[in-house]
C-alpha cells in the first residue's frame, strides 16, 4: 500500500474512530483500525465487536492495499505531526511507514485478514430520523443506565429501550426508555405515521455514547435510521452501527402513569435546580440525600452533613393533596431539572413512594425517582 491524504483530513478520521476500539481486551487486533486504501479512497475501520464504524476520505492511491494498526498511538502520532501531506506505505516487514515532511516514522501492523469483518449489510430496513430527535431523547434519558461498574444490575438495564407506537391523541411516537433501578427516564417524540420496531430495540450506553458524539460533530447531511433489530448513524463520510442486547427490557407503563401520582406541586424548575446545586455540594458521598419538605404554599429543602454544616432553604410552590416530607438524591433531580426552563410538576405517591417529575403541562418527558433514607 502506497499513498497520500492530507494530515487534518487524517486527524479527524482517527478522531472519530477511537471510541469504537477495545483495548482492555484480550483480543489485541481490536485496539487497532482497519486502514485502507483503493481506488483513489481511503478508509478506516474500527469495531469492539458491539459497535463498528467505518470512515472515508479522498487520497491519491500509488499502490492498494490495507493494514491494521494501533488506533491510539495512531491517532497521537498523527496529531502532534505538522500540517502537510501525509504519505503512507507498508513494507514486507509488517511495517507502516508514515512520512510527513522530514519526519519519518515506521509503526508495527498487524495482518489486516485477521481483522474481524465491518459490514452494514441491513442498513436498507431502516427507516430514518432526524438526528435532533434521537439526540435530545438520548440528552434525557442516558444519565439513568448504569455503568459499566454498577455489575448488580440487569443484563437489560446496561442500555435504553427504544420503541415505538401510536397514541389515539397524539399519533404516532418513538419513546426511549432507561432505567437503573433507582431512577426511570422516559422520553418522546412525536413523529408522522406508524413505525414498526416490534417490541422495541435495547440500546447498549456505549452505543449511545457513540453515537451522540457522532451527532455532535455536526456531519452535514447525517441521519439516523432503525429498524427492528439495528440502529445506524448515516453520512455521506462516515456509516456507524451499534449491536443491540438481546432480551426484555422491565415493563415500565404502569411506573410513569400519571394515575398513580395523586398528589402534585408545581415550583420554578430553576430555582429548585439553584437550590439543590447548593444542597450538592454540602452532601457527603455517603449520605448523599436532601430532604424535601411538601408545604401547602413552599417546598422546604434541607441537607445536612455533620461534618460540614448544613443547608434549609424555602422555595415557593403549589401544592394540590396533603403535605409530607421524602428524601431524594439530589442529583437525580438536577439531572432532570436542566431540561426544563420553566416550572415542573412533582408528582408525588406518599411519604414512602417515589416522585414523577414532568415539564408543567407536558407528557414527553417524564423522570421517576426512588425515595431515600436520610
């Protein structure tokens, strides 16, 4: 393989490649990327088995051919190079020699036929979406799957559900669901006819990741398109697919019905996210909670660390039902709050129960938190 493409064109493929790469695994072709060149076209191809990409720009091909080679050091070794033209060659020796003005390095590769396959083969049964929508759903909703580390938790729970339907009021919607046993988000969209996902695809965290910061770097003409059983990120440089976890994801409808709420009070979203950004910081790690007072006419909320000090602030409300106090993670509720500008509905079970947070008037987006022990 012989050939040339300009060193930020270079970068910004590198750069869009890394965090579909492995590296602590016991496989260590999946550190690396899939570099090809032909027909005046180069690509690189990066997978963990579980989300793969493939990228590709215009160069002048001398000679085809592919290789595989260590994504990271790659990508650091391109980014500290100066701004020129990048010439790219693989001897006999299993080495990439990488040219830029009068640096000249040679980099270890790896067989690219022991390269695990990249394909985008079921992208023809998608049907798509606006990035805008699948991005403010993921916005909303990816704070509530667990991580990596939380390995209690259900196989299902480690990504969102994404499901469609059609409601007689609304019409057709697509709905995202995540939820770590503590906390349940929910949002939706409203889109134009019924679409058909069956019982929903389960998107693991790592894919949304990935996949919001595709949407992030504002790809001109990019879209979204899902099907049953496959998710994509499409532009006209760049093809993402994420495979989906296999299995039920916990029935959520009866959690988020607004039924089982019957008491609600409405304050400034806001001022309450103030507030608790202040509770925040005088909460210890292990007694991470505030205690919300439910008046009549204020919401009282108090945080205490006994080695610090503690915290009572008053913040006006409306209350409709009986008054009672609950303690709640405060962060849980700053996570939800930032999405809304204006005032929130705090739907409330009991003094035992959980709490559904909701943009006032609206049924979108929806957040149920779990009470805590003080």
């Amino acid at each position: 393989m012989k050939c040339k493409i300009n060193k930020s064109v270079l970068q910004n493929m590198l750069a869009k490649v890394q965090g579909f790469t492995e590296r602590k695994s016991t496989l260590p072709i999946l550190s690396h990327v899939l570099v090809e060149a032909q027909d005046d076209i180069f690509r690189i191809k990066a997978t963990d088995l579980h989300t793969s990409i493939q990228v590709k720009a215009p160069c002048e091909v001398e000679e085809g051919g592919a290789c595989a080679i260590n994504a990271k050091s790659f990508y650091d070794l391109i980014r500290e190079l100066p701004d020129g033209t990048v010439r790219i060659g693989i001897d006999d020796n299993a080495k990439a020699h990488i040219d830029v003005e009068k640096n000249k390095i040679k980099m270890n590769v790896m067989d690219p036929d022991e390269y695990p396959m990249v394909e985008f083969s079921s992208m023809d049964r998608g049907s798509p979406f606006e990035l805008s929508v699948i991005k403010s759903m993921i916005d909303r909703t990816i704070f509530s799957i667990p991580s990596s580390a939380e390995s209690d938790t259900k196989y299902t729970l480690a990504g969102a559900l994404l499901i469609s339907g059609h409601d007689e009021l609304t019409g057709g919607y697509i709905e995202m669901v995540t939820t770590d046993s503590r906390r349940l988000s929910v949002a939706r969209f409203s889109v134009d006819g019924k679409i058909d996902m069956g019982e929903g695809i389960i998107v693991p965290r790592k894919g949304l990741q990935e996949l919001k910061r595709l949407m992030d770097s504002k790809d001109e003409e990019s879209n979204i398109l899902l099907s049953k059983d496959s998710i994509f990120f499409v532009s006209p440089d760049t093809t993402a697919t994420v495979r989906l976890i296999d299995g039920k994801f916990p029935d959520y409808k009866s959690v988020v019905a607004i039924d089982a709420y019957p008491y609600y009070t409405r304050i400034n979203a806001q001022e309450l996210l103030s507030v608790l950004k202040v509770c925040a910081a005088m909460v210890s790690d292990i007694s991470n909670c505030v205690r919300f007072s439910f008046q009549k006419d204020k919401t009282i909320v108090y945080a205490n660390n006994p080695d610090q000090g503690e915290v009572e602030t008053p913040v006006n409300s409306e209350l409709h039902g009986e008054e009672m106090e609950i303690n709640f993670n405060p962060r849980y509720f700053m996570d939800c709050l930032a999405y809304i500008s204006g005032d929130t509905e705090i739907r409330l079970k009991g003094p035992q129960g959980p709490c559904m947070i909701m943009d006032n008037g609206k049924t979108d987006c929806k957040w149920v938190i779990m009470p805590m022990r003080f």
